[in-house]
C-alpha cells in the first residue's frame, strides 16, 4: 500500500542572513520570491503595453487578493493606454478613478510584469481588447484646406469632309471645343464646363452655319470635416446606392467617404481568432500580402484591411512565438453598396430635375434623403426617400455577406406618380445583387444585378420625361421603360495569359 500526500514547495530565502543577529522576523522577503516582485509602495516605470512605449508615469502597486504585488490601475488610465474600455463588460460601468488591483480578473488573458531593474512596466491585453487603430488615419484638424488657385483643362478637336460630285464639291468642317475650369479659395470649390460645337456645311449655294455653347455641371462646394461630408450648390447628380442616379439643380449635403482612412472604406469581413503567443497575423489576397500585423495572447479582432475588389478570400496565417504557424480562410464577396460594421452613408438633397434627354421635362422640384449603415453579422441595412409634386418613392433592403456561397443584396421600391388628368399610378421595382470569387477556377463574378419593375412603376427620371419628345441625336431607346433587366460580369484568371472579363447585359 502506498499513501501519496500533496505537498507545496518554494523558494526561500532567510532574512537573517541580512544581519549578524540572526533574527529573521525582521524582513518580509516573500514578496522577492517571484520574478517582477517588488515591496508595496510608489515606483515610477515606463509602461509599455503589447510592447508598445505607453510612457512614463508613478503607480501604486500593491499586493492583490491573490497575495501577489500588482499595479494598481483605474479605468481612465487603461483608456490612456489604449484599452477598450467602453466595449469591456465588467469595465464600461466602473468609474473612471476605481481602483484595479488584479487586471486578469476584468480582461481575459491580460497580464502584468514587472522589471524593477529597468523600471520597465510590460502590460500583455489582447488586441480584441484594445481600441481599433487604423494606419494612416490623419485628424481632420491637421487636414489643409489647400492652396488658392484658378486651374483649367481643355481640349480640342476639329475635322473638315469633303465631298466631290460631278457638279459641285461641298465642305464641313466641325469644331468642339471643351474647357473645365475652376477656382479654389479656402475650403470652396467652383468648378464649370463648357462645351462649344461649331458645324459649317458649304455645298455650293447652300452654306449653313451651326454653333451652340453650353455650361453645365457648374457648382460651389465645400468640406465639412466634423460630419466627414460635402456641401454643393448648383448642377449636379445624386448618388446611385439607393436609387437611379438623378440630375438636378439644388443643393446636397453627402457623406464622404475619402474622408475616411483608406482601411475604413468601404467593406471587408472582420477577421478574429486567438493567439497563443505574441503572434503575427500574415493576410493574403489573390497570392499578395495585404495585411501584417502583431498581436498579443488571447483573442484578436481585425477590421481594417483596406478593400480590395469586391471578391477574393482572405488567406490567414498566425506565425506563434515559437515559429509554430495555424492557417484559415476567410472568404470575402462584397457588393458596393455594402460597408463594415458602423460604417454610414448618407445624402440629403433639394433640387429641381434638371435631364436633358428630351426637349422640355416637367422638371418637378424634389426632396431626397439615403442612408446606408453597417451592422454586426456583415450585413449592411439602407433605404430612402423621394418625394415630389404628384410622385413620391420610398427604398428599403438589405445587403449581407454569406461567406462561402457570396455576397448577395435585395431591395425593393415603391413609386406612386399621378400625370395630368390621370388617377394615381403605384408600382413596384425589385431588385437582387450577387457577386462571388471561386478561388479554386479562378473564376469571380463580380456583379450580377436582376431588376424587375411592375407595369405601373415609374422611376423619377421616367416621371419627368414622360409625354415630352426626344432631343436630337438622343438613341431613341432612352426613353424606354424596361420591365426587367439583367447584367452580370465574369471575369477568369487565365494564368500567364491573364485575365479575360466577360461582361453581359441581355433583356
């Protein structure tokens, strides 16, 4: 019979060596037992935080319910140091100034060491944890408005025909002339184009002479850098996410999304794991690095890889401490209406309908309002309004990612137009987008878009040039209303050869 007791064994050292008394009551060393220890007190350190230099500062340590000496930390220094306190359920309650003894029991996987002899203070939290940091972001008050300028480009062409016949020779001779000018001062912006054609027919008696000069696309605009948007005044167009592009005269207020760090346009799936060790996270698309990053022990979250395309998975490789090296795919398609979790887009614009298709449009005077917003789960909400004398039109849909099989969006809007004399007209338009990558063929299908449109539905532009006539040398099909239509584009990587895109639009 054998009998096994537990038993707990340490180093000890015996104070009374310190003195010749050989009292060894006298000294408390316990707390020098364990690497990083130190006696309770006020020790100025550099803290260094996933060995990152935090900077300098004086802090308490003291011995923690677990009997080891620890730093005493509140919430608003690890704010300073870059942890995400509003995002960390058993901190984003406590006060600012509550004291932390043990910052394991608060953060999974954080640590602290201590090295008095460098007064060195290292703090280990996983990057899931940490405030997001996005390279290259710039604060909008370092941002330059520019200098003052007047710029302008231009271009010309010009031709002469002749034709000869048995009795007479005839000319034409044709000039088009384009100029885009402006002028810059301060944060406004005034941009114009002007377009001048000139058509001379000489054959013999008959000489005609045509000109026409017009300006157009001509407005004021500027920044606003707290709301990362654009205000403009004049000619222009809305945006194109939620409903058809509309030409108008009037003002609009829009977000902007160059105003944003390049990582944050945009959508890319987020890409989290765990990481062992102080690890590097390797991301590669189509072959090519386009993310590398360190991260700390424990869990990790990255969302700012700059998009790419709307396709192609992401390829992941965590490289531990120790060499050891773990791969996973990420897949990604996006469509471009699409943003990252939080992400927004918005447009709020008054006018006048100002197309040109036909001569004369009813040219009614519109209100309009979009937003398109990111949500956890890669799916992206927006949806708007349109609304005018005798029409109005509302938008709603959805965009998700869905892995694997794609990234695939649907959305549906409502018109309701009355003409003269008519009873009310309401309608339906639906429409579906998809787009895939298949890493395997090298095949990608970067947007297909299947719309259909019920017998009553109108869309703004169709409101406004119904009953009018076609100008001249305008495709005569402009103004047909279609029902339904499809468009897909394929592209396929035909190694050495390249790579061969296979657009469609039938129907």
């Amino acid at each position: 019979m054998v009998c096994i007791n537990p038993a707990w064994a340490g180093d000890y050292f015996d104070p009374g060596f310190l003195g010749n008394s050989g009292d060894n009551t006298a000294v408390d060393l316990s707390a020098f037992s364990e690497a990083g220890g130190v006696q309770p007190g006020k020790y100025t350190v550099w803290v260094f935080v996933n060995q990152r230099n935090a900077g300098q500062y004086t802090l308490d340590f003291q011995k923690n319910t677990q009997g080891k000496i620890a730093p005493v930390l509140t919430p608003s220094e690890l704010e300073t140091f870059g942890v995400n306190v509003r995002q960390l359920p058993d901190l984003k309650d406590l006060p600012a100034t509550a004291e932390i003894d043990n910052i394991g029991a608060l953060i999974p996987q954080a640590t602290t060491m201590l090295d008095l002899a460098r007064l060195r203070l290292d703090i280990s939290v996983p990057q899931a944890a940490m405030q997001p940091e996005v390279r290259g972001a710039v604060d909008p008050s370092q941002w330059e408005e520019g200098i003052s300028a007047l710029m302008a480009n231009y271009s010309l062409s010009a031709g002469r025909t002749t034709n000869s016949g048995q009795n007479q020779t005839s000319h034409n001779n044709n000039l088009f002339a384009t100029v885009r000018a402006g002028a810059n001062t301060g944060p406004w912006r005034l941009r114009s184009t002007m377009t001048h054609t000139r058509v001379e027919n000489n054959g013999g008696n008959n000489a005609l002479t045509t000109t026409q000069t017009r300006f157009s696309n001509t407005y004021l605009a500027r920044d606003i850098r707290g709301w990362r948007s654009n205000l403009l005044m004049g000619e222009s167009s809305t945006g194109s996410d939620v409903f058809d592009g509309i030409p108008f005269r009037g003002v609009k207020l829009s977000s902007n999304e160059q105003m944003l760090p390049s990582q944050l346009r945009g959508y890319a799936p987020a890409i989290s794991g765990v990481a062992n060790s102080n690890a590097r996270v390797t991301v590669r698309q189509n072959g090519n690095v386009v993310y590398e990053t360190y991260v700390a022990p424990g869990p990790f979250y990255i969302n700012d890889i700059q998009q790419a395309g709307l396709s192609g998975d992401y390829d992941v490789k965590v490289t531990e401490a120790d060499g050891t090296e773990r791969q996973f795919i990420v897949p990604y398609s996006s469509l471009p209406v699409m943003l990252r979790p939080g992400g927004w887009k918005y447009e709020l614009t008054a006018g006048q309908y100002d197309g040109n298709l036909t001569d004369g449009s009813r040219r009614a005077d519109f209100m309009l309002g979009t937003v398109v917003y990111g949500l956890p789960g890669d799916v992206t909400l927006f949806g708007g309004i349109l609304a005018a004398k005798d029409y109005q039109a509302f938008n709603i849909g959805t965009g998700v990612s869905l892995g694997y099989v794609g990234a695939l969006s649907a959305d549906i809007t409502n018109s309701s137009a009355k003409f003269d004399n008519e009873s009310t007209l309401i309608g339906q338009s639906y429409r579906v987008r998809y787009s895939k990558s298949l890493l395997s063929t090298g095949t990608s299908v970067d947007l297909t878009a299947l719309r259909y449109s019920t017998e009553d539905y109108y869309s703004f532009s169709e409101f406004n040039s119904q009953g009018h006539q076609l100008q001249e040398g305008v495709s005569p099909w402009s103004l047909q209303r279609r029902r339904n239509s499809f468009q897909t584009q394929l592209s396929q990587q035909l190694g050495d050869w390249g790579n061969h895109v296979f657009p469609g639009q039938p129907g």
